[in-house]
C-alpha cells in the first residue's frame, strides 16, 4: 500500500497493558504497520479539577471520574510499559509511534525507538514542546485540528528555524471534534495545503466514524492517513466512538487499496484495458443512404455506425464537401 496508515489506539487501551497489546496483534493482522500511542505524564499535562470536553464526558459516562485530570490519570502509561510496547511491535515487525505533550518527555525517543514524532493539533503552538523536537530532526506528523493556515505557518516557521529539516515534516488536514460530523471534515483543505506547502508533505487525520472518510482522503491526495482504532466501539472511554473497530479499519484499509490503483495519473489517454473495445464500440464513417459517383458528401448522406472498420468519424471534416470517387449502397463503409 502506497499510502502510509497510523492506526492510533490512543487511550483505547483503557490504561490496560493486555489491551493495548491486543490491538497491536489484531492491527498487525489486517495489515496496519505503524501503530500510534500517547504519551504523557498527567502530573505535566493538566492542571487537577480542569473540565472534561463535552464528548469525554458523553462518551465516558462515568460518575467518579468528573473532570480530565482523573480521566487522563486512569488511562496514563509509564515510560516502563510504552518501552515494553515499543519492543512489542518490534517483535511483531510494526513501527510504535507515539505523540507527546511535554517538552520534558521528547528526551525518551531514542529508548522508545521512535523513527517518527507526532505533535497532536493540541500541541500545535507548544513552541517549548516543538523546539525540543525540532533537535532531534526525526520525520514528524504535525496534527492541524483547532488551526487556521496562519496558526500552522507561524508552527512550521519555528521548526524550521530551530533545526528541523523540512523534507521530514507531514502536515495532517485534521478536525478536533470527536466524532467528526461530515459537514465539518473540509476535505479541500488537502488540496490547499499541498499547493500551499512547498516540499512538505500532507495527509489526513480523520476523527469521523466513517471508513469512506480515509479513500476520499487519499483522492484528495493525501499521502498519510491516521484513523482511531479501538477493539469494541460499545467499550467505554472518551474515544471509542470516534474510532473504528477492527472489522471496519480493515473494511477501510481495502477501500484505501481501491482509491490508490483508481486515482491513476493526472493525463487522460487510452488504458490498455480499453483499447481492445475501439472496434467494436467506436464508429466509422458510412453511407447514409445510395450515393453516386461524383456526388458530393454531406450531412445528408453520411452517418456514423459500428464497428471501426473504415474511416473514423472525427474525419468527417475530410469528406464534406469532396465528391466520391466511386458509387456506394447504404450502410457501405466509406
């Protein structure tokens, strides 16, 4: 598959380590290569009593845990056990990704054998977080949710200045609405970011629910897709609903395949596969009805009919007006 896939599990392990492994096996087994996680030190993250967002506290529904400190807290996983996932998807020949919150944290990447970053939309303007980073000049997906283009620039401006090489930044078109109604995805932003973004480039990170979402992503030309994925979507948490269960990220991964081979190249010319049907479909030029030698061709006299077997109809221009060297009857190819 052309298009690179992050399957980000986030905090859909629900702070279990046999969970979160168990994603990893079941994306391993329908083709995902690189799997995404979070991490974060709740302590660095949040400040304590902060608000739940509407759609944590919809989709948790949970009477003890009443604000995002807890709620972050329950799912948090230390350095410990994300090595012991990272050595994990080695094992099964996956890439572990993961995306940080704290500056503090981005010194861990050489032991979670990070190949790439991801800096989520919340962290777009953490230029603590973003210079750290851009030291390290490791590719990075920088997430775009909550951003208008200005917001994005002034964040590239930094990286770049502060080291990061440009070629190894993905720019992801993202909506930070959990799930992402289909009135809200603006999946043209994928086209004005690639025009807009010289040598950088741009992919999508869909909250939807939907598996079409990603394959019209992918016509749009994004080169990375990054979906939420989850072993129940009846699990409770904050992201479940937002994510896809195994059945349908695979249902999707098949409909990624169909849109690369679809979206074929920018010309238009005759596949290979049609060109076997020009005799039999496209028409030649033939007597309409009785003509005589010496006649002149006109509208009249000449119509068009299958198969190809004589002059085609785009040289019609070459007949109107000449007069036939000979006599033909009606429907006589000309």
């Amino acid at each position: 598959m052309k298009t690179k896939l992050i399957a980000e599990v986030g905090v859909n392990h629900n702070g279990n380590i046999n969970i979160a492994k168990k994603i990893i096996r079941s994306a391993k087994k329908i083709g995902v290569n690189i799997i995404k996680f979070q991490f974060y030190t709740t302590e660095k993250l949040i400040l304590p009593n902060t608000p739940m967002a509407e759609y944590q506290t919809k989709n948790y529904q949970n009477k003890k845990i009443v604000d995002q400190y807890k709620l972050l807290k329950k799912y948090e996983f230390n350095l410990k056990q994300h090595i012991s996932l990272s050595k994990y998807c080695r094992k099964l020949g996956m890439e572990y990704c993961c995306s940080f919150f704290h500056e503090d944290d981005v010194k861990y990447s050489k032991l979670l054998g990070l190949k790439r970053i991801k800096i989520p939309s919340g962290e777009l303007n953490n230029f603590l977080l973003l210079k750290q980073i851009s030291k390290l000049n490791k590719k990075i997906i920088l997430s775009t949710g909550m951003s208008n283009f200005k917001d994005l620039n002034k964040s590239l401006d930094f990286l770049i200045k502060n080291g990061q090489d440009k070629k190894k930044i993905t720019v992801l078109h993202c909506c930070s609405a959990y799930p992402t109604l289909p009135k809200d995805l603006n999946l043209n932003s994928i086209e004005y970011l690639k025009k807009k973004l010289n040598k950088i480039s741009v992919g999508f990170s869909d909250h939807s629910n939907s598996i079409f979402t990603p394959m019209m992503a992918v016509l749009k030309g994004a080169d990375i897709i990054e979906k939420h994925i989850t072993l129940s979507n009846k699990s409770k948490g904050p992201d479940h609903l937002a994510s896809l269960n195994i059945t349908d990220f695979s249902k999707m991964i098949d409909l990624i395949k169909i849109a690369e081979i679809s979206i074929g190249s920018l010309q238009k010319k005759i596949n290979i596969s049609e060109k076997k049907n020009i005799f039999f479909v496209k028409k030649s030029l033939v007597a309409k009805r009785d003509i005589k030698k010496g006649e002149k061709f006109d509208y009249n006299n000449l119509t068009a009919m299958r198969p190809l077997k004589g002059k085609s109809v785009d040289k019609l221009k070459n007949f109107l007006g000449k007069k036939s060297k000979k006599n033909y009857r009606k429907n006589q190819i000309i």
